[in-house]
C-alpha cells in the first residue's frame, strides 16, 4: 500500500515540489494551477501583481498537461507547474504592453525564446506580471505582499509580489541595474540573476542590451537552479554563449570543502541601513574563520556612473521611439532618461563599455581566494512609498561586470519586513554559487534554530 503524502495547499509548494508530486500523481496541474488562481482572486485587488492572468486560458494548459501525464507521454522538468512572466516578455496568446498605454492591446505572434523553453519544460504560462514603465524606475500599481503601502521594488515588481503572495510558484524578471535581486529583497523571496549570457532574451524587451539578463524569483534556491537549467543559447541573442549546465545536481550536492566568503565592503555602504548593518555583522560572526571582511578599490566608485552612462545611452537608442510616438503618455522620469541618454557622447559611452571587462578583471584574485562575495541586495528594507522602487546600488557593481548572484531572505528591518542577503559569484561558476547559497542559508537556519 502505498503511504499518502500530506501536501498542504498546493499554492504553497515550491516548484520542485509542484513538479515531484505531479510526476508521482499526488497532485494534478489542474488542482495546482486552480490553487494558484485562487490565490490571485483572493489577493490581487491589493496586491495588483498581473497586468494579464486569464484563468480559462491557464486552466486549458493544466488540462492538456494532465492529460499529456495520462497518455504516458514524456515529461519535462517543469511539468504543470505555473509560472509568471514579466510583461515584457513574450507569449503568444498574450500581450506584451511593456508597462506602457503606448503598447496598450500590443499581442506578439511568437514566444520569446525563454517563454518557448518554460513551455517546452512543461511549464503552465499562468499570466504576465506587472513590469514598472518600459523596464525603468517609474512604478506600476504593485504593492508589497507585506504591507500595501510599501514598494514591492522593480522593474520586475509584479514577478516578486506574485511568488511572494503565494501566486505562483516562480517567476521570470529581468535585472539592468537591480530589478530582480532588489524586488526579491524587498519581497522576501529568492532571487537569481545568471550569469551575463545565460538565457537568451530573443522576444524580451530590448532596452541596454550590454546590460539586460534575465532572472528567476522563487522559493527555494533549488527551483531557482531548476528553472534555469532549461534555459541555454538560441542562436539569435548573439550575447547568449553560457551554458549554466546541470546546475540542479551541483546545487544539491554537499560543497566539498566549507566555503570561504569575502565579505565585500563597496564604496557605497554608506547608504546601508544600521539595521542591515547590523544583520550583516552577526552573519560573519556566524561564518567565523570562514568569512572575511574586505574592501574594494576604489575605482569601483566610479561603477556606478559607467552603468548610469551604458543603461541611458541603450535606452534612448532602443526606446526613445516611445518618447516621440506620444510624450504625454511617457513619465517625466522616463523623458529624464532620455534627455541624459542624449547628452552622452559616443566617447563616454564607450569608455564606460571598455570598464566592464576590466572591473570584471580585477575582481579574478577575490574568487581565486573565495567561493563568493557576500554583499546586501538593498540598503535595507522596502521603503514604504508606492511612488519609488528602491535604491538599486548594490546590485549596481556586479550587473556592470555581468556576474551571476543570488538573494536569499535572511534578515528583516525595524518593521519586520525581509531583507534580503546577496551573494555574488565568479562568471560562469553559478552552480558553485547557488551550492554557496544553498550552504549559507542552511548554516543561518540552523545558527537561527540553535538560538530560539
């Protein structure tokens, strides 16, 4: 006789969980997916993650993967676990409206590339989440699961709320500055951000090319690796060529020896918060002899500037369109963007492009010592204004330089809402430094278990 497994509420189970248990017949993908939309009906009138959910839609897709389950036909990674993607995303039979009326009813004939590997995972394309305007700093209408009236972050607000409130199980973002590890701060969930070149973004908003990734939030570090894992090369994002390989296998595996972690002091930690601050000490009394505390030079300082300049120089050149089709649809810090993208000349453009491989250069003898950099993902918690989506600035050094990094929720502010930790790995070493993670988080739960 077979031993019933106690599930819980479907909505709840991380993806690798949705996945084991629909694949063994304990679940169906119509009982999950049903789950999830009725978590969106109880919470989206506050929440507003989703700029487009269609639950007939969703509901045919979880039927046709129950029944793909039935015939015995092959089963994906992902098979019948939900997903949202962020609105800038393509999927056919949905619109991409980019976060602006400009794109208001725009519907693509294809799927981007990364939405055709969900789907060819198995995945359940359960909607499209609330993208802040054109993939910049102006908010949509999504609030903090935590508390309403704080910022869920951005550009990818709506992919953090929705795994946050329990929504869906993972979502898809994309990072320029810091629009996945922020929100996924600010939310309280896992955040990754693969290495530059990972997953194709052939049908994703194109808005600075030398910077844009694509990013995962989700539950667990492991459904973070799992949804990665089907990713890999098109052949049409030319800046695609990293195959993150079976990063799941890596992940779970025991780190061979006990990672070594630098402690990296940027030169803008003046803007972290004392709380944070403070969080961060008792991590690296917790690493002991295995955490190091250490400082950057002070040519990072300038990292900032150097992405200010390559994102707004990219972003009028591939967005400026929007600015001349209508400008009063357009916000005034969008059309700030554009003025200073305007301004840059081609010599400072490409003088700060030339700085992105020799950050990323000098930053080789600190991963030939460490595992990873551990580092915050914000200054602190949400800030509790719908009209900002945060600082973005230390996430800024690691998007110039194209490095994979990852935020797990490990601390909380004054007000109780998460902060999130980040880690930073070498390029191309992300299933070394998701085991990293996945090491750390298990050594705070248990330094946490000890003391309560």
């Amino acid at each position: 006789m077979v031993e019933r497994v106690e599930i819980g509420d479907p909505a709840m189970l991380t993806a690798t969980e949705v996945a084991a248990h629909i694949a063994d017949g304990a679940l169906s993908a119509e009982a999950v997916t049903k789950a999830c939309l009725d978590r969106i009906e109880a919470l989206e009138p506050t929440v507003r993650a989703w700029a487009h959910c269609d639950p007939k839609f969703a509901l045919m897709q979880a039927k046709d993967a129950d029944r793909r389950r039935a015939q015995g036909r092959p089963l994906g990674p992902l098979h019948g676990v939900p997903v949202g993607l962020k609105d800038i995303i393509d999927a056919r039979g949905m619109p991409t409206e980019n976060g602006t009326p400009l794109d208001s009813g725009n519907r693509p004939l294809k799927d981007a590339t990364l939405t055709q590997r969900l789907r060819d995972a198995g995945a359940i394309i359960l909607g499209k989440t609330v993208t802040s305007e054109l993939a910049y700093f102006h908010p949509g209408p999504t609030t903090n699961p935590h508390d309403p009236s704080r910022t869920p972050g951005g550009s990818s607000s709506g992919s953090a709320a929705a795994v946050a409130a329990g929504m869906v199980p993972f979502a898809v973002g994309t990072q320029t500055n810091g629009s996945v590890i922020r929100p996924a701060s600010f939310c309280g969930v896992v955040g990754y951000k693969p290495s530059f070149g990972t997953v194709p973004r052939t049908g994703v908003l194109k808005a600075a090319p030398s910077l844009d990734q694509v990013g995962f939030f989700a539950r667990s570090i492991e459904d973070a690796a799992l949804a990665a894992t089907v990713m890999g090369a098109d052949g049409e994002d030319q800046d695609c060529r990293f195959n993150a390989g079976p990063l799941l296998e890596t992940v779970m595996s025991k780190p061979p020896v006990t990672p070594d972690i630098a402690m990296v002091h940027t030169p803008f930690s003046e803007r972290l918060e004392p709380e944070t601050k403070a969080g961060f000490a008792e991590i690296i009394d917790l690493l002991g002899e295995h955490g190091t505390e250490t400082a950057l030079p002070e040519v990072f300082g300038r990292g900032a500037g150097w992405l200010a300049t390559i994102m707004a120089s990219e972003m009028t050149r591939n967005l400026g369109h929007y600015l001349e089709e209508d400008p009063d649809q357009i916000s005034d810090a969008f059309k700030a963007l554009m003025d200073q993208g305007n301004s840059i000349s081609a010599v400072d453009y490409l003088a700060a492009r030339d700085m992105q491989p020799v950050l990323l250069e000098s930053l080789e003898p600190l991963f030939e010592r460490f595992d990873a950099i551990i580092t915050p993902a914000a200054p602190g918690e949400a800030p509790a204004d719908l009209s900002t989506t945060g600082d973005p600035i230390f996430c800024t050094l690691w998007s110039l330089c194209g490095l994979p990094a990852v935020t797990l929720p490990l601390l909380s502010g004054p007000n109780g809402m998460p902060v999130g930790v980040q880690l930073v790995g070498a390029y191309g070493q992300d299933a070394q430094l998701l085991r990293t993670a996945r090491w750390l988080l298990a050594q705070c739960q248990s330094d946490e278990g000890e003391t309560t």
